[in-house]
C-alpha cells in the first residue's frame, strides 16, 4: 500500500513523493494534463507506450510548488495538484477550488503482488462515459467492467470483456468534465461504484501504474486534448462512407457479381463490397481460391468499372504449411516472425485454417514483413482491408486465445528491446496487427489513404483503423445497443465506427432490417453483414416497400455526403467524433448540471447539428418523448420548426408515434448544412448546385470541405474549406457563402440556398448588395425559401420578406 511519507523531490513540471521504497511521481505535461506514475524498488517503470504519442509524453509545462504542513504540491495556470502528507492521497481541482478528481480515503492505492488498483472518490452526481464498445448502459455508473480483448460471438447486453481495451473514460459532473486515461495493456477492471457506491476504482494484473488527468471543462475540449495524447484519426477514403454490402460469404464470384449488379439495377447507391474468409483458399489468408474465384484480378477490375471498392478480409493467423510453397508462412518462417513459446518454438494454435501460426507484431521488422504481403491484392486493385480475429482469436481453448507464457519479442523504436509474456501484449495485438497493415498499404502505394477495418485494438489504435462492434445479433434489443456502443466508442477515439446493420448473427425480421437500415444511414460506417447460414439480408428482400424505404435513407445518406465528409475531416484535425452524446456539443443543457443524455435514452447527434432521436425500445409501439435541447430545432423531414412560437424556454419535449418509414431528426437552429444532389456512387460527380440548407438560429454557420477523396494531396493544399455564415437583423436575413480556401476545384457551378422557417409568401433578395434576379420560390407547407444562384465562390445575399 502507498500511504507512508518518507520526502518529496520538486521537478521542474511537478513533483515525486517517496514512501518507503516506492515512488509516486505527479508531473504536468500541460496547463490541463496531469500524469501520475508509481513506481516500487526505488525506481519508475519503463516510460514507453503503445499509446501516448511520444511528443505528447514529453511535453512540460512549468509549475508552482504549493507547500504547507498538511500537503506537498504545486499548480499549473489550470490545475492544482495537492498530495496529503498523512497518507498520500492525490487531489485534483481546478484554481477556482472545485475539486475534479481525489483518492479515497485509507486506500488510493493497493498492491496484491504484481496486481494493482487505484480508489477515487466517486461523488453521487458524478457520470461517466468511455472505455470504448462496452455493452450496457450509456452512463459507465453502477457498473464494472474488465478490458481483455475477447472474441464473444452472440454478444448480449451482460457479456463482458468483449473485443476491445481502450482504458478511457470522461468523468462529467455539473457541467464539468475530466478524462481518465490508464496506459496499461493488461488485463484491467473499471468499477464505477458496483463495488462501493461512493468510490469508484481501476486497477490492473500487471504492468505500471501510469495514467493521465485530463481537464476540459467542457467535454470537447478533454476530447481535443485525449487526442493530442493518443493520435487522430486519418481522413479516410470518401468512398468508405457511402452504403457496404457484406455477409459471410458471397462464396462465388458469380454471386459477387450478381450482388453488384442488383445493387445498380436496384438503384441503390452503394460504394463498397466486401469479400469474407470463403474467397480463400480453404480460408488461408494472402491466398485467393481459384475454382470459386477464377478470374479474381478480372472481377476486382469489373468491379471497380461499376464503381465499387472491395474490401478483403485478412485475418492474421497464418496457415502452418511447411513445404507447400505458402509465401506467408515460408517468408514469415524465414524472417523469424511468428511468435513463440517460452522455449523458442512456434507457438501453433487451430483458427479457421487449421494449425496456424502468428505474427510478433511488437517487432518492427514484423510488421513491415506484413505489410508487404499485401502488395499482390494492392497490384489487383482490392481497395480496403479487413483485420478480423485479431484479439487474438483461437479455437478450442477455455481463454479463447494463446496461453499466457507465449513470447513476444518488443523490438520498437522507444522500447527497450526485451522478451514480453501474452499478458502484457493481448490487449495491444489487434492495433498492432492493424498498424502494420495501414503502414504497409502506406508503403505500396505512398499517395493513397489506406482504408483499415479492425475488430480488436487499444487505446491510439485510432491512428491506424476504422473499427465496428464486432458479432451482434438480429434482435431488436441489438439495434438499441447500437446507439450507446458507437456513441461510447466515439468518445474513446473511434469515431470512425459502425455496427453490423441487420445484425451479424441470425437473420432479422423484415421491420428489423428496415429500421436498422435507417439508423445505419446515421453512423459513421454503414455497413450491411451477416453471418454463415443466415437469411440474404440486402436491401430488396422482403418486398417493395421494405426496398423503398431503405432505398430512400440510403439516398439520403449520400445527399448528406458533404456535411458526413466535413464533420470526418473535423475529427481527423481535432478528434470530436461524428457521432456525439447530446452533453458534448450542450454540456450545460440541465439545471443542476447533469448530462442531459440521461433524460434522452439513445438520441444522439450526427455531427454538430443533426439529432437523431430513435426510440429507446424499438420493437415497442407506444408514443414517446424526444427531448430537445433549449433553442429552436426544425423537423429535418418536414420543416416544422420546434418548438412552436409563444413555447417556453427550455427544453421541448415532442411526442412521436413510431412510424415504419420514419427516424426522427432534427435540425438544430443556427446550423448551415451543404448537401448534393443525389447520386449512385462517391465516383460519381453530383449533376447540379451545392445545396445549402439554412435553418436561422443564434451564432449561424456551418461548413464544407472537400477533396479528391482518395490521395494525400489535401495534405499540399490540394483541398477546398468553406464557411458559411447567417445573421437575422429586424426584418430581413443575411446569408454570407465564405470564399473558398484551398486550391482543390469545386464540382458545383451554382447555389441552392434553403432556408427553413420562412413565414412571407415571397422575397426580395440583393446579391451582393445589389439588386439581382435571383430565382426564388416559396413553399408555404414547409415554410421553406429556396434562391438559386450561379457561381461556385464567395456570396452575400441580404433577404427580405415580402407580405
């Protein structure tokens, strides 16, 4: 136990405490981010992560020490940090008193031989959100949790671990927001009160205590800040957010190639087919099966002529074929890639191929060996690909993977090199497996975004792949889960994210599909998958009606592909996700400062101005409330402005009966929205104006970027940024269309200006500040002003209500 003060050493950014033969050091990398580190034997563990960026783990801010009788410490321009001399019990809080974060009494740190855990004081208004794709509630209080990579096929709400460890998580309470980040791969527990009701604690079977406090107040900026930690996520291909189509398996080619040519003829947009293990030769990864794929490089190449991506699964376990000319295993073998056991020899475990063995992914050389196996799929045009079972996965075994002792060898640059048991790396594996594939892909073709799909990674894995939450189900009780997942995932780092729509295990109900259709038009990854055996689970089965609605929000979708690709750009720079809890963009939406997402069960917002407000129990019929925050919203399908004029102030509730055809959205007051004319494919360039949907609200704006969607050059200035902007002076409204940054060409040569909430049957418009012909029409049922304007550039348009 940490609890006796044997002295204090002050550093330049903070401080160490001894007790005993221990070490307790608090240093601050920024004004807002703490890091503590405890250390037995007189000295610190290794300062190394898989996670933190190594610029973020070496910055430093200057402090003031802040002694007395009582307690040793110090405060930045943010923060002050105090340690109590009587038992050692670390206090966070800001300069204005109001602590954020602080040890429990008699016990902030215990030690049962190699494991430990860490005690706060957990206050009864306090919430918490993160630690990636857990199942359950959204709100982390009352629950406990262990972070072990795990393959749990047919998940459901009380299985825990499942495929992720991403040992993250926002603290939010009145209004204020920290973020908790435990860099430590083993296996780890997260108790928010299930243990005790007034402490919550987190621990782990091994490894350093090391984590990081991480102070906003408000949650975006412990977002911005958690990514200046661990890495953003890359732009990725815009092809990867139109519609996928997937299942295990399309088994043949002719299949596959049925599938794309229903798609077109169906017109239903779509951008992306993926190929499971069954394209394989029996299922061995880098291998393609030539009776069931005969002219693979043809169809790939047919494929792309109808303009859709494939995307191939690669799972990482590699057949053990000696003397069968497999060039995975033989070339892995020769370069001593596979990991081992504990007395040097290949550790072989039975996954889909049979005997298998892995790659040591903690060496470098490893992964630049994988890497290169893609070059063949690269060279046939396969576009994306799939990292499955890489928590890592095997069959016929009571943990479900490789034993404990099993050696990885750490050669990584700012590691010392040295042999690591399983424990230590399961939790890292995934990410390092999809790092090597998206540093690899970088290699074979320099100039193109990868595009990387993983079901396992870390903390930082973020840097290298788009994910999903791995095995659901076909049951309505998956699709509400759906929301709290990838809202959870988001705030962990991964707002590039998906669930299986349809569900993966199981084959849905027809009123199931639709609705999971629907919601899958607002996540960040729209991917339709099932499983072996299950029923066909593409748009048009179940009829025509069932096909008409999908059919229509996948359209929408592609409508909304400016502001999707904007909000994806915004989170490559700054980490907000695209998905978002209500309390991230209103974090002082309630009286007593409570998150408002608890008075709203699985609402949530799709980039900064869209709620989508999906019934918390979907396979239920009654009417329920939405909760809107305070200000104006419009009905994004009908235009009706919320809440209606003379309404209170404050929050609105609308009563919504469920409706087949039918998602609630809503459009927050004071956003811009650019959108296109609808086409079948991201391949294809929109035919006519950039649309702009206007909704008049308080602070207006919004914004476009865009770029040529597949190469690197965005990063040269080959992009184009645009700001718009309203402003509603008595009696008329100003629409400013900023001038475009970038040297990136617009593919639109006119305006389609929307603006919702007009009450005058006509308008009066000066472009510029002269009078134009500007083509207007009002749509009275909508309330809806529509100006067509010319032009791709900066505009200025003065709009005034004729009665």
């Amino acid at each position: 136990m940490l609890d006796v003060f044997s002295g204090t050493t002050p550093l330049p950014n903070g401080l160490q405490v001894k007790s005993g033969n221990a070490i307790l050091e608090v240093r601050a990398m920024r004004d807002d981010v703490v890091r503590v580190r405890v250390g037995l034997k007189d000295k610190l563990p290794e300062d190394a992560s898989w996670a933190v960026l190594a610029g973020a783990r070496q910055s430093s801010a200057n402090v003031v020490a802040e002694n007395n009788s009582e307690t040793v410490g110090f405060r930045t321009n943010t923060l002050r940090v105090k340690i109590a001399r009587s038992d050692l019990r670390l206090s966070v809080s800001d300069l204005e008193g109001n602590i954020l974060q602080e040890d429990a009494e008699g016990w902030p740190v215990t030690f049962h031989g190699q494991d430990f855990r860490v005690y706060k004081k957990m206050p009864e208004d306090e919430h918490y959100f993160g630690l990636g794709d857990k199942v359950g509630p959204f709100d982390r209080r009352g629950q406990s949790f262990v972070l072990w990579n795990t393959d749990t096929f047919e998940f459901q709400e009380s299985t825990d671990p499942i495929y992720k460890s991403i040992p993250f998580f926002l603290a939010f309470r009145k209004g204020r927001t920290i973020g908790v980040f435990l860099d430590n791969t083993w296996c780890s527990n997260f108790d928010f009160g299930k243990a005790s009701r007034d402490i919550y604690s987190f621990g782990a079977d091994g490894g350093p205590i090391d984590y990081y406090i991480i102070y906003g107040p408000d949650p975006k900026r412990v977002l911005n800040t958690y990514a200046w930690l661990t890495g953003t996520a890359p732009l990725p291909p815009l092809w990867s957010f139109g519609y996928q189509q997937s299942r295990y398996s399309y088994e043949t080619e002719n299949r596959v190639r049925e599938i794309a040519t229903k798609l077109r003829a169906e017109k239903i947009p779509s951008d992306v087919l993926y190929l499971d293990i069954d394209y394989q030769q029996q299922n061995r990864p880098f291998t393609v099966d030539a009776q069931r794929f005969p002219h693979f490089a043809d169809m790939i190449r047919n494929l792309r002529q109808q303009h859709f991506h494939v995307v191939t699964i690669t799972d990482l376990h590699i057949a053990r074929l000696a003397e069968s000319k497999y060039f995975p295993y033989d070339s892995g073998l020769a370069g001593d890639h596979f990991v081992k056991n504990p007395d040097g020899s290949l550790y072989v475990g039975p996954v889909w191929p049979g005997p298998s063995v892995f790659p040591d992914f903690t060496r470098q050389s490893t992964r630049d060996w994988w890497g290169g196996l893609y070059g063949n799929f690269v060279s046939d045009g396969v576009a994306g690909f799939w990292n499955d079972m890489n928590e890592p996965s095997v069959f016929f075994t009571a943990t479900k993977t490789m034993p404990p002792q099993t050696q990885h060898r750490i050669e990584e640059p700012g590691f010392a090199k040295r042999t690591a048991n399983h424990l230590e790396i399961h939790n890292v594996y995934g990410m390092e497996n999809s790092r090597a594939t998206y540093e690899g892909l970088l290699k074979l073709t320099p100039n193109l975004r990868p595009f990387v799909l993983t079901r396992a990674t870390y903390a930082g894995g973020q840097r290298y792949a788009s994910t999903w939450t791995g095995d659901n189900s076909s049951m309505w009780n998956h699709l509400r889960l759906t929301t709290p997942m990838l809202l959870n995932l988001g705030l962990s780092g991964f707002g590039l994210s998906g669930a299986d729509v349809g569900g993966f295990a199981g084959t849905p109900q027809p009123d199931l599909l639709t609705k999971w259709i629907e919601l899958g038009t607002f996540q960040p990854i729209d991917r339709n998958h099932t499983a072996k055996g299950t029923g066909d689970q593409e748009p048009w089965v179940h009829g025509t009606e069932h096909e008409s609605i999908r059919r229509r929000y996948i359209e929408e979708r592609y409508r909304l592909l400016p502001y999707l690709y904007t909000t994806a750009e915004e989170m490559s720079r700054n980490g907000m996700p695209i998905v978002r809890p209500l309390f991230l963009e209103f974090p002082s939406a309630t009286e007593d400062g409570h998150p408002l997402d608890l008075d709203a069960p699985n609402q949530f917002l799709f980039g900064p101005s869209l709620l989508v407000a999906p019934f918390r129990f979907p396979d239920e019929l009654d009417s329920y409330a939405v909760v809107l925050p305070a200000g104006d919203w419009f009905d994004y399908w009908t235009g009706e402005r919320l809440p209606k004029p003379g309404s209170q102030p404050g929050l609105t509730r609308v009563t919504v009966q469920p409706r087949l055809d039918v998602l609630p959205v809503f459009a927050r007051a004071g956003s811009i929205i650019p959108m296109q004319p609808l086409t079948q494919s991201t391949d294809e360039v929109p035919q006519g104006p950039l649309i702009l949907r206007v909704y008049p609200g308080p602070n207006c704006g919004g914004a476009l970027y865009q770029d040529d969607g597949t190469t690197l050059d965005y990063k040269k200035g080959n992009y184009l940024r645009m700001n718009f902007s309203c402003e509603a002076p008595t009696g008329s409204l100003r629409v400013h269309i900023g001038a475009p940054e970038g040297s990136y060409r617009a593919w639109w040569k006119q305006y389609e200006i929307q603006i919702f909430g007009w009450d005058a049957r006509a308008a009066r418009v000066l472009l510029n500040g002269k009078p134009d012909v500007v083509a207007s029409s009002v749509d009275p049922q909508h309330h809806v002003l529509t100006l067509g304007l010319p032009g791709n550039g900066e505009a200025d348009l003065q709009i005034s209500p004729l009665p």
